[in-house]
C-alpha cells in the first residue's frame, strides 16, 4: 500500500516531524454539519448517509485530485464510524494509506462537571473578545453566517455575558482535565495511525483564563503518544498571542481563514493580524466561509494574500470535490 506521500502531488509543508501535504479533506457534511441551514444538513445526511456514498467520494478524491490526508473526528459517534470506515474502503479500493488528522475534544471539569461546551463556557469567551475588541466584536458575532447558522437563524439565542455569567478568576483556578473521558475519546481512534494528532478549540478556554499549566499538561501527555500535535483555535485573534507570549509549543495551529472573514475572532483584522506574526505554520479551515466564497478566489485569499501553510476543506459529493479541488491545484501551480 502506497502512503500519504507516495500517493501525492501535493506540495507539502513541515509540520514538526513530518512533511504534510498543503491540501487536506475535511470531514463536512459527512458529520452532518453544512454551515448552511438545517436543510442543508438533512440533505446531507440522506445524500451520505452510507459508507459506500462517501467512500466513493474519497476515492475520487484519493485517484483524481490525488488528496491523501483526511480529517477525522469523534464527537458525532454515528457519523463519525460511518466516516471511519468509509476511509478504510476507500484505502483498500485505492491502495493508498491515509493520513489521518485527529480531531480530539479536549474536556475541561469543574467540581467534577464538564463545562467545555458550557454555556458559561461561550459567555466567557464573548467576554474576553469584547473586552478586546469591544463593539467591534458585538457586530461582527451577531453579523457572521456560520455563528447565525449554529443559532438557528435566531440572534436571541447567542449566549453573552448579559444572559450568562462568565467563570470568574476563582473558578477558573478550579478547572481540571477530565483524562478519564479524554482516554475514552482517544479509544474511538484505536486502531488508526494517526498522523497528526489535533486537541481542540477548548485551548481558547483554557489561555482565555489563565491556564496554561493545563494547556502544557495535557499537550506534554498527548506528545507522549503522538510525534505530531497541533491545535485548533477558533479565537486566533487572542488565543494565538496568548499561547506565545506564554511559551506553548505546538506544531501548528489549525484556524478559521477565509476572504469573508467568516468565524474569525474576536474580529477578522486581529486575526489575520495574529495569523500574519506568528513563526507557527498556519493551516486555514472554512477557507469557503462555509460555501459562502467559492473557487479559486477562496484558495488564492487564503495561499497567496494571507500566505498560509495549508488548507482544510469540506467535501461533498464527486462533482463539489472536483470543482473544489480543481480550484486549489491551480492556485498550488499543479492544476
């Protein structure tokens, strides 16, 4: 069987140890998830609601666009078996071994409660956005198409610190990682070879309050078994300067970048502006705004204006795959 590499024309970049190529699959829709509507997603999820419906994708993928790495995750349990197996029909029809990238949650306790995704969790974070961008921030959250499509298209439900209290500094203090759940999070990827290994958004959270003693504590056990760990980080614009300026190492950050500056807070300028400092390799992801910008001009902002790394995109049927992939070779200079 041929490896991620060997399969590939993609041009590649260093991510720590290894050499990852500048293209990755994502897992959208096939977890359900479109970023469109609730419409969107039920079409989804009968178009792909089989192994055999997606693993056909990913072999066109794999043959066609020569695309060898692949996100995968665990946190949709049903979707995300589905998803896994089609992965592993698609490298036996093509002979090619994937590279996986991991998506791990990484579960934050209090007093033995999970407050991860909390709603005491999401008031923290708007708290600490607006108190860097102000009202900035307050406009571009109640204005962004992914945040309306995660509320149903209903601002009422957007959790701030009027509706919720944020954690204090004394509760924060308090905050553990739950490596019981953690370990049986890891147990979804058992038997995978996982290429890069990537902890998730929960590190704004944890740099938001302070907690850097959790953040070095849980990414110093992941490095015990994994060569390669990046992070997720949907706060770039705070986050990023934080885990710097407080001497965590990662080997890349893995964050929202798009032309429509879509999900990129607390507001897209500090993000780019974060992005565009760091000496960490940068992968974007949502580089079409959730199917908002699409084509070539979605790869040529993210590649040759904000001059990222890599690039994590969402799939689809053959033609969505095609028409997308095409796109990013020609901005790679491999159409």
């Amino acid at each position: 069987m041929k490896t991620y590499l060997e399969a590939s024309d993609i041009p590649t970049t260093p991510v720590g140890p290894i050499e990852l190529p500048r293209l990755i699959m994502g897992i959208h829709p096939y977890d359900g998830c479109s970023y469109v509507s609730a419409d969107r997603d039920a079409e989804n999820l009968r178009r792909f609601g089989t192994a055999a419906s997606v693993a056909e994708v990913l072999r066109f993928a794999i043959e066609e666009m020569r695309l060898t790495t692949v996100q995968v995750d665990h946190m949709e349990l049903p979707l995300d078996r589905l998803h896994l197996q089609a992965i592993w029909e698609a490298e036996q029809r093509t002979g090619v071994q994937l590279g996986l990238v991991a998506y791990l949650l990484v579960p934050i306790a209090l007093g033995g409660e999970d407050v991860t995704y909390s709603e005491r969790a999401h008031a923290t974070l708007y708290a600490v956005d607006h108190g860097c961008a102000g009202a900035a921030f307050d406009a571009k959250i109640r204005s962004d198409g992914i945040m309306r499509y995660l509320l149903g298209e209903d601002p009422s439900k957007l959790v701030t610190p009027e509706t919720v209290p944020p954690f204090s500094p004394q509760e924060a203090e308090g905050f553990t990682i739950d490596y019981r759940l953690l370990e049986r999070y890891l147990g979804f990827f058992e038997g995978c070879e996982i290429l890069v290994m990537d902890p998730g958004a929960e590190i704004d959270l944890l740099a938001m309050t302070g907690r850097f003693d959790l953040i070095r504590e849980y990414l110093a056990y992941l490095r015990r078994q994994y060569d390669t760990v990046i992070t997720s980080v949907h706060h770039a614009g705070v986050t990023i300067p934080l885990l710097e300026e407080h001497g965590i190492e990662v080997d890349a950050y893995l964050t929202p970048v798009n032309r429509l500056g879509t999900a990129m807070y607390p507001t897209p300028e500090m993000a780019l502006d974060a992005i565009r400092q760091t000496r960490v390799p940068v992968l974007a992801i949502k580089p079409m705004a959730g199917g908002r910008t699409l084509g070539q001009q979605a790869f040529e902002y993210v590649y040759n204006e904000v001059g990222v790394d890599g690039c994590m995109f969402g799939m689809g049927t053959v033609e969505q795959v095609r028409e997308t992939a095409t796109a990013a070779r020609e901005v790679l200079g491999i159409g």
